[in-house]
C-alpha cells in the first residue's frame, strides 16, 4: 500500500519515468541516436549534461525515445535530474510525452527528489486524444 505521510521520502522516482534499459544506452540501438556531452550546473551544482537525441533517418525514427538529457553530478557521477521526450506508436495506441525530474541534496547530502512534471497526450482509437498534466513538488522530508 503507498505511504499516506505525506512528509514521508517518496519511492524512486527516477525509476517510474526511465525504462531498465534506456534505447539509448543498449548496444543494438545506440547508433541510432546522436549524443552530446557538456558541462553546467543545475541548481548550482555543476553537473555533467548528457543528451541522446534519436535521428530523423534509419533505424532512429523507429524509436519512441525521441529526447533525452540527463544530469549528472560531476563528481559523483550520480544522476540528479532527467528530461525524457516520447513520441511512441504502439499498435493502435500512440503517445506523446515529456516527463521531467529534478533531485536536490538533503542536508546529509541524500539526493531526493525536488519536482517532477509529466505532460502527456494518449491516443485512443475512436477517441480524441486524452491529455494529462501533473507537477509534484517534495519538501519538508524527515529522516
């Protein structure tokens, strides 16, 4: 049953948006997407910016991933923040979505989530298109 303290450390996050095995990062469908690399920060934390961006031709417009950037702490290499862009055609059934989550340090130095968004268009056949939207911010966490 889900935790109803609403001061309570939330589940992973990060794993409710990312797949177990990105396309980006398997092996069979890393060629089909081009990658950057750069540094900035992120709340004043510097981080390391990765994004994979699926291609316009071959095997990459197969793809439902069509985006993603990831920030990565720069010495701990830990992901603190993700953007995730979905354009994804499944039988009947498509979707349409971004979904973004960012991290923050506790005063121990735990990452935790700080706000996640979800924006997403479903379509449904003999349906108009169903759109969603959510942003959830954590605050206030105890140990």
């Amino acid at each position: 049953a889900p935790d109803t303290d609403p001061a309570a450390r939330p589940t992973n996050v990060a794993a409710q948006i990312l797949p177990d095995q990105p396309p980006y990062v398997e092996p069979r469908t890393r060629e089909a997407f081009r990658y950057a690399l750069q540094t900035g920060s992120a709340q004043g934390t510097p981080v390391y910016i990765l994004e994979a961006t699926a291609r316009d031709y071959g095997t990459g417009q197969d793809q439902g991933v069509r985006y993603a950037r990831l920030h990565l702490h720069r010495s701990s290499r830990q992901l603190i923040g993700l953007t995730l862009v979905r354009d994804d055609q499944v039988l009947l059934f498509g979707e349409d979505s971004r979904m973004s989550l960012d991290l923050q340090r506790t005063a121990g130095g735990t990452w935790v989530p700080r706000e996640s968004r979800v924006r997403a268009v479903l379509h449904v056949p003999f349906r108009s298109p169903r759109r969603f939207r959510t942003v959830s911010t954590y605050s206030n966490y105890r140990r």
